[in-house]
C-alpha cells in the first residue's frame, strides 16, 4: 500500500490549518490574545482534557456494563452463589464466562493506567486491549460452548467485541488528534504573544489613519481672487 499521496494530504491540510489559525491570530487584538493565551494554560493546568476524560468514562462504562451482564447471567442460570461458584472456583474456559468478566477488567486497567494516570499520547496500549480482546473473543467463540447456553452466549461476546472497538475508534479518530490539534494551537498563541512582545507597545487603531486631501483646489482658489482683486478696485 502506498502511504505517500495519504502523507502528502495530511501534510498539506495541516499547513493550510495552521496558516488559517495564524490568520486568526493575527487578526485579534492584544486582549483577545492575552485572554486565549490565559485559557489554553488553565486547560494545561487541568491536566487532562475534556475528551480524554469522556474517553476514560467510556472505558469504565465498559467495565461497569460488562459485570452488569455477567451478575444478570449468573443469577438466571439458577442463582447467584451456585453459579459463582461454578463459573469461578470451577472455571472451566468452554462453559463460563468469568473470562469474559477479567477481560473487561483487563481492558479498564490498561488503558486507565496509560490514559488517565500516565496520559499517554500513543495508540499501543488501546492496540493491546483491542487485540487481546479480540483474539481471545474469537477462539472463546469457535471453541467454547457458548452459544448452547442461551441468549448470554451472545450477548456477552458480541457486547464485549464492540465495545472494544468502539474504544479504539474513539481514541484514535477523537481523543489523540484534538489533543494534537489543541496543542498546536497553543503553540501558535504563544509564538503570536512572543512576536507582539518584540513591537515596542504595540499599534493601536490611532496610528493607522489616512493623509489629509490634498489642498491644491484651494491654492488655486486664493491666487484666482488674488487676480481679481486690482480688477475690482479700478
């Protein structure tokens, strides 16, 4: 596969991004600048951004969703405690579907860790959790015997499957490249703030004006009465 003509575009429209945002930023005042600038370091101080936190909330939907379906399922398969006990202490990987339960777990960890707490700004970690999922959801389904078990042989797969990458595409199309894109606005703000520093107090609206008109019909208004007067005195 060839990824040039892909690069080039990506190239090409981050430029055209970044001399549009320079256009803007050259086009607002001192004030309004000073006041963009304060706002991009208050979202730097909050230390994670909104759409990463939205991200991390995703991820423990998954979670809570998952256990959700797992206690549903262990409570109509003939009560709570007798099927813990079987699906737990007597796990058996073609039957139970406490497996499915440590996966979601594995999948909050992961990306919590990485994403919450050491904020990253990579995809591997999400690349992990979606491949071990994925993999793991495949041979539980070809091998296992699932599907024998009632409707929960469905759902608890498929739900699984989805929601993983569902996370995948939320971070990867959402999360990383707004980061991206605001961190290169902030970059943009503070070299604007920079280059207005380096003009000596600015320029303000009074310095730029237009030259008077010129007053060459006036010139020769005064020497024409100028000419007239001796004729009105004889």
């Amino acid at each position: 596969m060839n990824h040039l003509p892909e690069n080039m575009e990506n190239a090409l429209t981050g430029s055209q991004s970044s001399h549009a945002s320079l256009r803007d930023i050259h086009s607002i005042n001192p004030t309004q600048l000073m006041a963009r600038i304060e706002s991009y370091e208050g979202r730097e101080k909050k230390g994670i951004s909104d759409v990463r936190r939205t991200f991390c909330l995703f991820v423990t939907f998954d979670l809570l969703f998952v256990t959700l379906l797992w206690i549903i399922e262990l409570n109509v398969n003939g009560g709570i405690e007798n099927t813990l006990e079987k699906e737990v202490v007597q796990y058996d990987y073609y039957s139970s579907y406490f497996d499915i339960f440590l996966l979601a777990v594995f999948r909050f960890k992961v990306l919590i860790l990485a994403y919450a707490v050491c904020r990253l700004r990579h995809w591997w970690a999400i690349a992990l959790t979606t491949a071990v999922t994925s993999a793991f959801l495949l041979a539980k389904v070809i091998l296992s015997k699932l599907f024998s078990q009632g409707a929960f042989g469905y759902v608890l797969p498929i739900i699984s499957f989805i929601l993983a990458w569902i996370e995948t595409w939320f971070l990867d199309f959402k999360v990383l490249p707004q980061e991206a894109e605001e961190e290169n606005r902030l970059l943009i703000v503070q070299d604007a703030s920079e280059r207005e520093a380096l003009i000596p107090g600015g320029l303000s609206d009074g310095q730029f004006y237009s030259p008077p008109e010129s007053e060459a019909g006036s010139d020769e208004a005064e020497e024409k009465q100028d000419s007239e007067k001796p004729l009105l005195e004889l």
